[in-house]
C-alpha cells in the first residue's frame, strides 16, 4: 500500500466511524439519468493528491427510487439520495453529503466534515478514463516515445543505435520498455515536476526530464553502461508547463518561522511537542533555471550549525507561484530523498496565511522516531495577523522577531542577537 493510499484508508475510517453509515431512506427522489455506478477516480486531502489506486475501495450506486449503496474500504452500507439537478444529496444516518453534479460525475468537498475533497465519475463513461484526473505533465507523459539521438553522460558520441529505446507510458501508472529490439518489461513510473523515473526494486535505472516537446532518458545498463536518449513523443506534442511556472521572487529570499517536534518515540519522546524558531534562507541557483536549496538554522544552532540544508527543484503547482520539492540533502539527522518535500504554498493548510509556506516530513534514527512541520514567511514580514487567528501558530520568539526584524538576518539566536 502506498504512502497515499494509507492517509486515504484512514480517512474513510474517519468518515466510517463520524456518519456511521446506515440507511436512511426518507424525501429521495430517483433519476434515471443520474443512476449508476459511481467510483471515486480524484481527491484531495491534507494538501495529498489522491489518484488511481489510492482511492480503490471507494464506490456508490444511485439506484432507483432514490436508494444506494456506499462501498468504502470493501464493506457496503446502505443510503438515499436525491438531486435538483445541480446537486446530488447523500443521505447516511441524517448526515448529508452535497455532491456538485458535472457531466456524468459529482464533486463533494468535505466528506464528513473530514476535509476529503472527492470525484466520483459514473462507470462506463469518458468521465471515468483515469487520464482525465492526471496532472498536465504526467498526462503529456501518455503515449509512446522513440529515441532519435544518443550520447554518453557527458554528451560525447557513442557506439548504440539512436534508435534503440522505445517507451509507452500508459494512464494506469506504467511503462513498457523495449531496448535494442528486447522487451526489458513494464514497471510502475512516477513524476515530480518535470523529473521522472521507474519506479520498483526490480526496475531498470531509467529516469528523465520534460524538455518541451522532447524527453531527455537517463538509461543505465546492467553492465555499468550509461546512455542519455533523446525521445520526442509520437504526433509531436509539446508541452507548455515544462518551462517556467513559477515565481522565482517568492521563494528566492530570507525566511523565519518555527519548527515543531510530534508523534516522537525513543529517546525523542522527551521532547515531543516541543517548538524552535528558525531562521534561513531558500536560495535560487544561479546556474539553473530552476533548482537551489534550503538552508535554515534555528535555536540550538547557528548559520555554521543548520538543522536543515536541503537541495530543490521549482516545479509547477496549483498557482502561478509554483512549488518546491526537494531532490536530496538533509533535515535533523535525516536523509531528504528526491520528492519527500513538496511545498505548494496555495495548496497546504497554511494557505489562509500570506506568503506562509508549510514543510511537512518525518525522521528516524537509532534514537528514535518524530514527525515534523516548518512553518516560513519571509524575513521582516510581520505575523499579527496570524496572532489574531490563531496564538498556537505564532513562533515563541516573536516579540524578539518583531525588534530584529528590520534589520539584516543574524546569524544565531545568542543572547546578544
């Protein structure tokens, strides 16, 4: 099971144990045109994503006479429903769940109170194709590739047939592969910006990068062999988003916030809960387009002792101030792989926050295990405002902040600082 599709299966556990789920069959009214099968095919949830297989489980029938079946997680309970024809009402034990009605799909968006954003799309239609719901750069993805030209990792030429790699990457979350006339397999993939690879323990070392209407593949041979393949797509597509896409402004600046420290175990468990100012920077690299990195200290270290230096990619997001997501480096004791940060200001539970940017993971090591969250806004701005929402999300040193603040960023939190 995924990462993904664990966070789903808690929250229908939620949404289970909050409605209860039993019949309630009074005031529905049926619709023929609405009747059918409906399966969860989208959703968001905690600022998370969920497509394919992290919604599996997740079903409703409206049938006749205003009744219906929910399926979560395997288990089936009985419901009514009604509609008038712009929204769809979902009864379950006198909760109501308000569905948006599209052309063969409706949207609820907050099942249970929970947050869950979900589609539901009727079985059978084009409404229900899974490459409806995929983002830009991951359905560009669809469809077959063939090399034209290849070099070795420097550029150089090199004795292979350009020609030789030939993918088609499909809507389900798989590539099929074949090199110099073999079927090498089909494997799982994954996207992050505009960087995608192979995913599984027993997929090829392939990986590669959008370049407009062309992919740059990094192959790597079971005999220390290291190709890069230059494949445009079949019918020629370009794609627009793989350029630009973000507001370098934003992010390229100084930062200060707090951390916080939960569900810690071990030796950690002493200090959970426990919150540290931060101060740093996010740096843009002169050098590329779109990468740089993440550099903070706080509290109990200085701009020579960082809690965090963390390398990034600035990709696409949900706004035109794009997003984050690291590509290596490291927080605390922790390795930071490729994607295990992904920071969308405009879509994160901080978003109600100006220029607040969220960082969420987690760390284990022979002490022990926590969870954490970041919480940024860029140096010299002031957090009244978020004082008057919500004391619990202020940093503890703010009144210290509010003296320094207009002044160039120190390089430690000492008492002469």
């Amino acid at each position: 099971m995924t990462k993904k599709a664990k966070k789903m299966t808690a929250l229908l556990m939620v949404l289970a144990m909050a409605i209860g789920l039993a019949a309630c069959t009074q005031g529905a009214r049926a619709d023929a045109q609405l009747q059918g099968k409906y399966t969860a095919v989208a959703g968001e949830a905690m600022g998370v994503t969920l497509l394919g297989e992290d919604l599996e489980g997740f079903d409703m029938e409206l049938q006749s006479g205003g009744k219906g079946t929910a399926v979560i997680d395997g288990k089936e309970w009985k419901m009514s429903w009604s509609n008038d024809d712009e929204t769809v009402t979902i009864k379950l034990d006198g909760e109501e769940l308000k569905g948006t009605l599209g052309e063969d799909i409706f949207v609820i968006d907050d099942i249970g109170g929970s947050g869950l954003k979900v589609t539901f799309a009727k079985e059978g239609t084009d409404a229900a194709k899974p490459e409806n719901y995929l983002p830009a750069a991951e359905k560009f993805m669809l469809g077959c590739w063939q090399s034209t030209e290849v070099s070795d990792i420097l550029g150089g030429e090199i004795d292979m047939d350009p020609n030789a790699l030939f993918m088609v990457f499909t809507a389900d979350k798989t590539a099929s592969i074949m090199f110099n006339g073999e079927d090498i397999g089909t494997y799982e993939w994954s996207l992050l910006g505009d960087w995608g690879s192979l995913d599984g323990d027993d997929a090829p070392d392939v990986s590669w990068s959008i370049k407009d209407s062309v992919i740059e593949v990094n192959y790597a041979g079971p005999e220390g062999e290291y190709y890069v393949f230059t494949c445009p797509k079949e019918g020629g597509e370009s794609f627009s988003g793989s350029s630009g896409g973000f507001i370098p402004e934003f992010w390229d600046r100084e930062w200060y916030g707090w951390w916080v420290m939960g569900n810690a175990t071990g030796d950690y468990e002493e200090i959970n809960g426990n919150y540290w100012d931060v101060c740093g920077a996010i740096y843009m690299d002169s050098e590329s387009d779109n990468a740089g990195y993440v550099y903070l200290w706080d509290e109990t270290g200085s701009i020579d002792d960082p809690v965090a230096n963390v390398d990034v990619q600035f990709v696409p997001g949900t706004s035109e101030i794009g997003k984050l997501v690291s590509t290596g480096g490291w927080f605390f004791t922790n390795e930071i792989e490729r994607g295990e940060w992904e920071v969308d200001p405009a879509h994160s539970t901080v978003v109600e926050y100006e220029n607040m940017i969220e960082i969420m993971g987690s760390c284990e090591d022979g002490n022990g295990s926590f969870d954490y969250a970041i919480y940024l806004r860029p140096w010299g701005m002031s957090w009244d405002d978020v004082a008057e929402k919500d004391e619990d999300m202020m940093p503890y040193n703010y009144e210290w902040y509010k003296g320094v603040m207009n002044d160039v960023m120190p390089e430690s939190f000492s008492e002469e600082n």
